[in-house]
C-alpha cells in the first residue's frame, strides 16, 4: 500500500491515518468538516488535499449511518482500488450497500475493537490499535486484493486481524461493547441525583464501573441506533437477572428465615456467575487470564514517584503485568496497585520495603 484516502477525520480515522503515515503510506484525509481534517493533518495524520488519482485504499471512519452513502459516493468516483469501513456494526451497512445494487468485490466490512471515551482528532493516536482485536467481515464476493490490503491496513496499526461474520459480529458486539456502555452510563446515571455526601465515598470500584459513561452521547445514539435488536436481546437477558436478584435481595429482608436462605442463594449465585464470566475474559496480549498477586504501595502525589516505584520494581528484576492507581480521599496520596506474577510477589514486597516504600494492604 503506498497511498490511502480516510474520509472521517475523528479518533478511528484519524488515529488508522497516523499509523499509516507514519509507514510512509502518503495519505490523504476529507471530512465533512473541513477544520477536522486540517487538525488532522496539523498531527502529521496526511495532507487535507484531495488524491490527484486513484488511491490503493479508501478507508471510511463515519457514524454507521453514513456509512454506505459515503462508500457508495467514493465508489460511484472511483477514488479507491479497495473500500473499507471501520464502523462498529457490519450487518446493517452492507445490506444497504447490496440494496443500493453497488459491486462489493472492492468493498470489506472491518471494525477495530479499540477506542477512547475522548473522540475528535485531537485524541488520536498512532497507536491506539495496536495489540487490539481488528475484525474482518470478508464475504465469498470480497476480492483478494482487498482482504491482503486490509490485513496490510491492520498490519501497519499493529492490531490482530480477527475474521468473522457480519451478522455475528454484530451480536458479539452488542454483548461485550454495546450493552456495558449502556449499563455504566445506568449505573453513573444513579449518582446524578445523589446527595454530595455520598459522591464524596466513590471509590475506585465506581470509577471502573462508570469509566466509559463519559462517552459521548451522540457518538453512542448513532452506534445503537444501528445495532438496536442485538443489544436490546441481551439487555433484555440482563433484565431479568436485575428482576431475580431484586427479588433475592427483598427476601433477604424477610423475617422468615427460610426466605433470606432463598435471597442469599439468589444474591450468590449471580455473584458466582459473575466470576464465571469475568474468568473468560482474555487476560494480557489477549492470551487466557491470569492470576496475579497485588502489591499494594502507598504513593504521595507529587512528580516522579511513579517512575520511582517502577525503576525500584525493576531493580528487582520483577516485571509489573498491570498497574491501578487509587487516590486517597482528601489526602495528596494514593495506593499503586502493583500487579505481578504470584511467585514475584514476596521478593518484590521485600524488596520495595528495603528500599522505603510503605506497603499496603489493597
């Protein structure tokens, strides 16, 4: 691939544009809103000037209801060698495309499992896919020129190519990205009315719950509005989950004593079944999870102690799998939550302490 077209200069585009700028792809940006793709190309992403001739690769980064009149528009102009979307559905907008009667030979369905709760240019980066799930819709039609420059696209971004059906795509989706938007942004909506008192108690465990219902709203009404059925199925199955330990929860109130024997059997098993489904989770680089120890240190707030506590680990030749940092309330301190393999654990704690650190139970 030597030169690309990306029409959409937002986070995907403009972050898949700095990746492929920066492998000396030439690339150009177009946008609906021409400041966007200047912004872009101020980030070293591509030049905002139309291609003079046809591009090896058109790569349309809009909302998914654009995404077939925008491809359909860049094919009816011949811009492009090969047409992709990176849009968060793939069902929907490839029957449009089928019913408007265009060729799709050219044309892959494609979508980067990867984002921020921040959108625009400005939160691009070049390597915001890399390591992540890129999936690939390829139909019996889809040309092999187009899938080799698509896994060249997922390549240079440093994603993991993942070949699926659209259809299922969708459906996966809708349970692991949709539906928990959905369910943080319930869950945040709680505190909205929530006496300050209470707000002032959050913790960490609410900050990871409600992390991604900072997203924008109307980036998410344009996502579900193309995946309403697939979301609203497993929506649907969380509902009656809710209704079941709601019902567990006002027997546990119950003065009879083999009612709250109900209630804590109910309330325990979607708790159990909470581990199961957690446990499946992919762990580090996408292999199959794992067990770390936590190595909790108390941290004050002030410049370079981060990059202290991770030199002293080093020192001790212990590699940190994860980090988390939870702030104190009221106080310039936190604790580091140092998560590494088991076996580490004694050596590091002993090792940090030797050096001054104060730790912590997590």
């Amino acid at each position: 691939m030597r030169t690309a077209l990306v029409i959409g200069t937002g986070l995907i585009g403009t972050s898949a544009a700095l990746a492929l700028a920066g492998r000396g792809v030439t690339v150009h940006l177009r946008d609906h809103d021409p400041a966007s793709a200047r912004t872009a190309a101020s980030l070293g992403a591509g030049t905002d000037t139309e291609p003079e001739g046809t591009v090896d690769l058109a790569i349309v980064a809009v909302p998914p209801a654009h995404v077939a009149a925008t491809l359909a528009d860049a094919m009816g102009t011949g811009a492009a060698r090969a047409y992709l979307d990176v849009a968060s559905v793939k069902g929907g907008p490839r029957r449009e495309l089928q019913a408007l009667g265009l060729d799709l030979t050219p044309y892959i369905g494609t979508h980067p499992m990867s984002g921020k709760e921040r959108s625009g240019p400005l939160a691009a980066t070049a390597d915001l896919f890399e390591g992540r799930p890129w999936v690939l819709t390829p139909t019996r039609d889809t040309d092999t020129e187009v899938l080799n420059l698509a896994l060249e696209l997922v390549a240079f971004c440093r994603a993991v190519p993942v070949v699926m059906d659209a259809d299922a795509h969708d459906r996966a989706v809708a349970l692991v990205s949709h539906t928990p938007q959905l369910v943080s942004s319930l869950v945040a909506a709680r505190l909205e009315e929530a006496e300050e008192s209470a707000v002032r108690l959050c913790g960490q465990g609410i900050r990871d719950v409600t992390r991604i219902a900072a997203s924008d709203p109307r980036m998410w009404i344009e996502i579900l509005s193309a995946n309403p059925g697939p979301v609203a199925d497993v929506l649907s199955g969380v509902a009656a989950d809710l209704d079941e330990t709601v019902r567990a929860l006002r027997a546990l109130q119950s003065p009879d004593e083999e009612q709250r024997r109900d209630g804590a059997a109910g309330v325990e098993d979607v708790l159990r079944r909470g581990n199961a489904g957690r446990a499946r989770v992919p762990g580090k680089h996408g292999a199959a999870p794992t067990a770390y120890e936590t190595v909790a240190v108390l941290i004050s707030d002030k410049p370079g102690e981060l990059a202290r506590i991770f030199a002293d680990a080093g020192r001790a030749g212990v590699n940190i799998e994860d980090v988390r940092i939870e702030h104190a309330t009221g106080q310039q301190a936190g604790l580091v939550q140092l998560m590494v393999d088991p076996k580490a654990a004694p050596a590091l704690s002993h090792s940090l302490q030797s050096q001054g650190w104060s730790l912590r139970t997590p």
